[in-house]
C-alpha cells in the first residue's frame, strides 16, 4: 500500500495557476478552447518530441498499486501523458475513461457546427457512453485523481458520466485538467457536484506540454511522497 500523507484542503472549485512555462495556446474567435486544441494523438510535444519526460501510454491499464487510482479521459493524449506521470510517480493504478464510440479528429473539430463535440456540447441532455463504467477493485481506492481536457470551459463530457455513474463516498478526490489557455475554473466544483459524494479537493491545470518536474512538484505539494 502507498506509504502518503495527504493534507486535506477545503474544494474552493478553481487552482491556483502554475508559474510554468507551458505550450502556446490555440483559441477560437468566440474564445473558447478547443476540445482537445493542441493535443496530439501520442501525447507528444510539436515535432514529435516527449513532452519533458512524459511518456504516452497505452491508457487502457488497470493496476491495484497501494491505495491512489489515477482515473482520466484523454481526447488526444495531453491529458494520459499528466495521469500516466501521477501514476508513475506514486505507484499508482490507473483508468482509463472510455467512450463506446471514441472521438476522432473530426469529431474534436469545435469550428465545425455539425460536428459531434458541438452537437454534443448544444445537447443538455447528452450522455456519452462508456465503455466500462466502474473501475475494477474501485471500493479498494482511498484516493482517486480524476484527469480531462477542458472543453467549453468545462470538464470533457466523458468524464461527467463517470463520476456520476460512481460511488466516491469515504474517498480523497483531487481533479486535475489539461487545457491549450483555459482555467481549471469551476469544472472540479462540478464534478463534486455531479458525483454528490466523496471529498473533493482543489484541483490543478496542466498546459499542453507540462513537464514531468512539474508534476512531481505538485504532488509533492499535496504531501504525497513521489518517487
């Protein structure tokens, strides 16, 4: 079992910005983030370089490391290369949140009126179904980080019905997002909302090419002891 100390912290719904040098940033005329705007499709920096020590996985592992999950849905790869990294960092199992029906290029296309994320995000009663639910040995997990991609200012769809479809009751949760410009803003605020249990932290935001350092940082900063 992970050997951590975690430090409990009242959710106030937005993070602190990292003093970091982070990718550019790729914005629409009306201002909004793309879904998945400078993600690349293995999780690398431009010119298919890693990311500052950040490894793309497979995203489909599922391990019982210790008591930490780290669970996330990734459109292009930015936001597996943050999860992949806790894990890695703290022993951790991993999740991935997996729509039935993946999203391809054209369907991240947010320029595109007819495409399936702005058909998606015009929809208030959308529902993306995932392809598994509930993470194996889930009651076994004491602390849970749930990873995305901000969309429209928000957390991507997929992971709303995740945290939904879940019992966090008697668990740490800690929400942590990767966005091209946006804000954590209040898309951890409504999660913890969405789910209505567990104890939800204050999350952070990633860039699009954050680094390894980067990571270890804020866990450390957390308490948590990394590798």
């Amino acid at each position: 079992m992970l050997n951590h100390h975690m430090t409990r912290r009242t959710f106030v719904g937005s993070a602190a910005a990292l003093t970091l040098a982070l990718a550019g940033c790729s914005r629409g005329a009306d201002g909004k983030n793309a879904p998945g705007s400078t993600e690349t499709d293995s999780g690398l920096a431009e010119g298919g370089a890693p990311a500052d020590g950040i490894a793309a996985g497979d995203g489909a592992t599922m391990a019982a490391s210790g008591s930490v999950l780290v669970a996330y849905y990734s459109a292009t790869g930015n936001t597996e290369a943050v999860a992949l990294t806790i894990a890695d960092e703290l022993g951790a199992g991993t999740f991935s949140i997996t729509p039935v029906e993946p999203y391809t290029d054209e369907d991240l296309d947010y320029n595109d009126s007819s495409s399936r994320v702005s058909v998606e995000h015009d929809d208030s009663a959308r529902s993306v179904e995932l392809a598994q639910v509930a993470p194996d040995s889930f009651d076994a997990y004491t602390t849970v980080f749930v990873g995305y991609p901000i969309w429209w200012g928000g957390s991507a769809w997929p992971v709303n019905g995740f945290v939904k479809a879940n019992d966090f009751t008697g668990k740490t949760v800690i929400p942590f997002c990767t966005s091209a410009s946006s804000a954590l803003g209040q898309s951890g605020e409504t999660l913890a909302q969405l789910a209505g249990t567990g104890d939800w932290q204050e999350g952070q935001r990633f860039g699009s090419s954050a680094a390894r350092s980067d990571v270890a940082d804020w866990l450390t900063g957390l308490g948590f002891t990394v590798r």
